[in-house]
C-alpha cells in the first residue's frame, strides 16, 4: 500500500455568498459604531457647555458675594435681563473704581463671557484692554446669554441660557443669598 493522501473529491473554500453576508455584517457593526460615537461626542460637547454655563452662572454669584453694594447685598445687581446688551462700564481693572461701578464693570465683564455679545462694542474694548481674553480663546456659549434677579429677601437668581449642539435651548438657575 502506497502512503497515498486522500482528498475529498470536491475541495471546499468560502463561497461568494458566505463572503458578502460577512461583508455586510462587518458593515453594519462598523455603521453601529459610528453611530455610537457621534452620539458620544454629541453628548460630551453638551456637558461641556453646562459645565461652562455653571462656571459662568457661580463666577456671577461670587461677583455679587464681593461687592456688598447696596442695603440688601446683591440688591445692586438686580434688573439685568435676557437680551440686554452690557451696560457701559469704566475699565475697573486699570483703574479705582467705586461699588456703583464695579456693578456696571462686572455686569457688562459677565456679559461679554456668555457669548452673544462678542461683538458688542463694550466687549471689543475690554478684549482690546485684556480685561478679557481674545476670543478665538474664550468665545463664551454658542448664543450664550444671562439674568440676575434679586429679591427683596437677597436671594439672587442667576440663569444662563445658550443653543445645545442639536439646537435645543440649555439653561442653568442657580439660587443663592447675596
């Protein structure tokens, strides 16, 4: 007897069908993944921009807490509303300025930081007088804007609003005694 090796009358190898099923499974993970990931940073350039509307509402807050101006603390602050531009202000970081115009010079600073304002002419000034840094660093929220509103109590009410990445409205309240 010869050492003869036996090989099956028909030799087997993948079929053109078996090939494209595991194509188009690969194909459809690979989409799934994709998905996933866009969904993901989605997600974290939201909580990106909460983040920052916190950051920003709480640098408010201790603005507020720093400058006892009026007979109810923060009473001073009260009245700056959605949409209003930044009231004008001397540049208090150049130079001595009074609690009134501190106000005005956090107010209008606090402003320019959310975002809308950017090409506001106040807030090309400060930016101009390093008061603020340049944009491209810090361009605030997209459509990014502010309120504070004081009680007769000292309780003040700060909310920051902006455009989430799928274009639903964010917004951050927090509440604090003056």
């Amino acid at each position: 007897m010869k050492n003869q090796i036996r090989t099956p009358a028909r030799a087997r190898g993948l079929s053109m069908i078996e090939l494209l099923v595991a194509v188009l499974v690969l194909a459809i993970g690979v989409l799934g993944i994709t998905a996933l990931q866009m969904v993901s940073l989605q997600n974290n350039r939201g909580a990106l921009f909460r983040a920052e509307a916190v950051q920003l509402a709480y640098d408010m807050m201790d603005r507020i807490r720093a400058n006892p101006e009026g007979a109810v603390p923060g009473a001073a602050y009260n009245g700056l509303a959605l949409t209003d531009a930044p009231p004008g202000a001397a540049d208090c970081v150049a130079n001595n300025c009074s609690q009134a115009q501190m106000v005005n010079f956090d107010q209008a600073v606090w402003k320019c930081s959310l975002g809308n304002f950017n090409n506001d002419a106040q807030c090309v000034a400060f930016r101009a007088a390093g008061v603020l840094p340049p944009e491209d660093d810090q361009p605030g929220l997209p459509e990014g804007d502010g309120s504070i509103q004081v009680d007769g109590a000292g309780v003040v009410t700060i909310t920051v609003t902006w455009t989430e990445p799928d274009g639903q409205a964010g917004t951050v309240t927090i509440d604090s005694q003056g």
